[in-house]
C-alpha cells in the first residue's frame, strides 16, 4: 500500500540553547506548564546539529524543496556565544554543500547579547536576527526582566543602537512584541517603529481557556487584545512607515484569499518543526505553556526521519485545516481567515483543543476591523 | 452588535480585488499592504519559497527581505583554530 502524502516540512526551529539570561514572567518554556527544560543539555553539541541537518537534506531531496528555512533559537539562541553560532553555522553549511535546497538561515533573540563580532559574523554567513521586546521600557520592564527580577530595557536599547545602525542593520529582522492589553498602543507602536525595523509582530499572549488571558478573565467575549490591536493597526496606517506588522499583513492577504504569513492565523497545512537541544522533535513547542509534556511527540532526529514526524497524528492534525477545528469555529464567518487561532489558546483540560480560541472576540473584532477599514478607504477613491 | 459586522463581512468579498481597483487609495501603508498580496508573482516571498510555507509565530524571520544562507563559508569556518570535527551521525534505526 503507497504511502500516505505529507506535507513536507519548510521551517526548522533549532533550539540551540536551553537556558536564557532572562526570566520573561510569561515564558512558556520556563513559567507555564511544562519543566522539561531542566533536563535538557544547555546547548546543541555538534552531533545533534550534524544529525539535524542531516536528516532536514534528506527530507528536502526527498520533497525537492528548493528552499528551506532554519531559525536559531531558545532559551536564548546567543548563550553559547560566537563560536557556537560558528560551528552550528559550519556544520550546517558543510552538510548543505552541494545541496539544490536554498536555506535562509535566522534567529530569534532577546538581543541582549549581540556584539560586533557577533554581527559581522551574521554578516557573513547571511544570517538575519529578531529581536523581542515588548515596547518602552515601562512597557518592557514588566514582564522581560533578569533572573533577579531587573528590567532589561536599558542594556537592550544599548545593543538595539549598534543592530539598527550601519553595518549590522542589514541582518536586522524586526521586533516580536507580547501586547500587554493595560499598555498604551499607539506608544508602544510608536516606539517600535521608531527604531525602522523591516518587520514588527504583535503576539497574544500563551494563555487559554483554563488559564485565562488577563483581562478576560471573567468574560471571554470581552476583547481587551483586539481593541489593542485595532489602535495599534490605526497608528501603522496613520505613519506611512514602510514596516511590515506580521499580524496585520497577515490579515489583509488573507481577507484577499492569500495565505497567511504565519502559522497563527489562517487555515493552511503548518509546515514547521522544532528540534530541541537534545534532539528530541516537536510540533508546536509552546504547547509547554499548556500542560507538562504536551509538545512531545517521541520523536527524535537520531532515531526518526522527518518524513515520519510528518505522519504523526499531532503533525497532521495541524494539516486538516477548518475539518479539525471547534465547531463553533466551522460555523463561524472568520474562519477562513482566523483558522481557529493559535493551537495553545484553544486548549482547556475538559475539551482539549476543541475550543475556539480563547482569544476568538479579539481575533473577530481586529479582523472586521481591517475588513471595514479597507472597504472605507476603497469607497474614497475616485471613480 | 458584532456578529452583524461578522456576517457583513461575507458581504464583502475582498477576493476579487485587482491592482487597477486600490491604485487610487489614498493611504500608502494600505495600499502598499495591497499591492503586496495583489502583486504576488513579483512578492519575494512567493518566489523565494516553492510551498506557501507556515511561518513560526516565536520569530519574526523574515524571509520576503533575508538573504540566502551563505554556504561557502563553511572551509573558512574549518580553519578556525579550536573547531572541533564533526561527528558522524549514527546509524538510523528505524
């Protein structure tokens, strides 16, 4: 009997670090549901990157991907310093040699560790870098703090100058901003945008309906997040700024029948992975922020093949697109463009993930919001 | 209040929109938010990617603007002084 079809994998989230010099009250790999970070190594060994890389070129010959994408990540990719980035980026460079397959090759971090070394090595190699942060200092120092509970802001807008400046500007990505719903939008909007970054996403929090979004605690069709998100979207349109908002871009092409720009929103097959230090493979990682262990899949690169962990019931589930979704979702006029919401938010312990999202009035009144904000500015121009 | 602006959005079929009808739009973060999705064939995204590729929510790599991953670099990097060699990977065992 052939083989049943799978979507191959695009993007490859390497964990490369396991531990972070910060302690973000909100983390879902250290302050949610989940604690198996401690028995991870700190950092990826070169075995488990060779082993990575390895099987991602076999998975992408055997799909004909002509391009592939692998972002460095945490904990905080940049723990491990320069040399390990270097003998990660080496290892993979050696192991994609003579592939057809393209790789774009980037890193999420909280860029408190960047330094000029640092940078011209990205320089050189072609790897780009995101940083996250949640707004202006009074915004950020709530929730991005060290382990001794201090704000990060000033150490990162230190490190901010020299990546958003010439000549490191140009492995500069963005920002990932979390929305805090109590915080002013427009400032918070307005202070991203004031660094220029090619690219901002503003991300709902890792909450869900047994651990509720703050401010929707004791009503869920209250939509604190989306109200947040329409005076922000306001503000990107009023500055003219070139700036991509991920979440916002999203929506417009969706609300044109396009594919989303990120597995979040939207109803197409998810072609991610993640790899963690050790080896072992994940579908969603921040599944952590749900229940211990809810992003195991006991898969790991050693043993499995990609092609396998594309077969798994927890992969393809994320592949059924709106057949796998809540029925209140099917029955609902956004789903296409919503696609349910974000796998974590639609979790509670007596249903599991046959919820709509717990952020569903939020994701309903940013989307009506865009729709009618587009159809008004259609009905300005001139005939 | 807000399931009738929902429902209106089925109304409003924003699938058939074309270049020529946002080529007048007055704001230019809209428009150049439009002219993106509208124009695809010449979106970076599009032809940088052979799948319609699911982007991970935890990072804003942006793959529209990054450059390729530069492989020949990698005989440089085995020169390093300190590099330890790589280890073969085991056996496959399934």
């Amino acid at each position: 009997m052939p083989a049943e079809p799978i979507v191959p994998f695009h993007t490859y989230l390497w964990k490369i670090a396991s531990r972070c010099n910060l302690n973000c009250t909100y983390c879902y790999v250290y302050n949610r549901g989940d604690s198996r970070w401690r028995r991870q190594p700190k950092f990826m060994t070169d075995e488990v990157a060779y082993q990575t890389a390895t099987r991602m070129r076999e998975h992408c010959e055997a799909h004909e991907k002509e391009s592939a994408s692998i972002i460095f990540h945490g904990g905080e990719p940049l723990l491990g310093g320069l040399d390990h980035l270097m003998r990660l980026a080496g290892i993979i460079a050696e192991v994609f040699a003579d592939s057809e397959t393209k790789l774009t090759v980037g890193m999420q971090s909280n860029g408190l560790l960047f330094t000029p070394e640092i940078g011209d090595f990205m320089r050189r190699a072609g790897i780009s870098v995101g940083v996250s942060i949640d707004g202006p200092p009074e915004v950020n120092d709530r929730n991005r703090v060290d382990h001794a509970g201090r704000g990060s802001s000033n150490e990162l807008e230190r490190r901010l100058r020299l990546l958003t400046e010439e000549p490191y500007r140009e492995v500069f990505d963005g920002f990932l901003c979390v929305i805090d719903p109590t915080t002013d939008p427009v400032r918070t909007t307005d202070y991203l945008l004031g660094f220029d970054p090619p690219g901002i996403d503003f991300l709902l929090p890792l909450d869900n309906h047994d651990r509720r979004p703050p401010g929707k605690e004791d009503d869920l069709d209250a939509a604190p997040y989306g109200d947040w998100l329409v005076r922000a979207f306001d503000r990107w349109i009023e500055t003219g700024t070139q700036t991509r908002v991920r979440i916002f871009n999203s929506i417009i092409g969706l609300l044109c029948g396009r594919a989303s720009l990120v597995e979040s929103l939207g109803l197409e097959a998810i072609d991610l992975v993640v790899v963690e230090t050790n080896g072992e493979i994940e579908a969603v990682d921040s599944l952590k922020a749900v229940f211990e262990g809810a992003s195991e899949l006991g898969y790991n690169v050693f043993d499995h093949p990609f092609d396998l962990v594309a077969r798994h019931a927890g992969v393809k589930a994320r592949q059924l697109g709106v057949d796998s979704l809540a029925q209140a979702c099917r029955e609902c006029p956004v789903v296409d463009l919503c696609g349910g919401g974000y796998l974590p938010h639609r979790y509670s312990a007596e249903r599991g993930f046959d919820n709509p999202s717990v952020y569903s009035s939020d994701l309903k009144r940013l989307i009506t919001h865009i729709a009618e904000t587009i159809q008004r500015e259609l009905a300005a121009v001139p005939a | 209040m807000a399931s009738e602006r929902v429902n209106a959005l089925n109304e409003l079929d924003l699938t058939k929109l074309t270049l020529e009808d946002i080529r007048g739009l007055k704001n230019p973060v809209l428009r150049e938010a439009l002219e993106r999705v509208l124009g695809d064939p010449g979106d970076a995204v599009a032809s940088h990617q052979n799948t319609t590729s699911s982007h991970s929510r935890h990072s804003n790599h942006n793959t529209s603007s990054a450059q390729l991953f530069e492989l020949e670099f990698a005989e440089r990097l085995g020169s390093l002084p300190g590099r330890a060699p790589i280890d073969p990977p085991r056996p496959q065992m399934d």
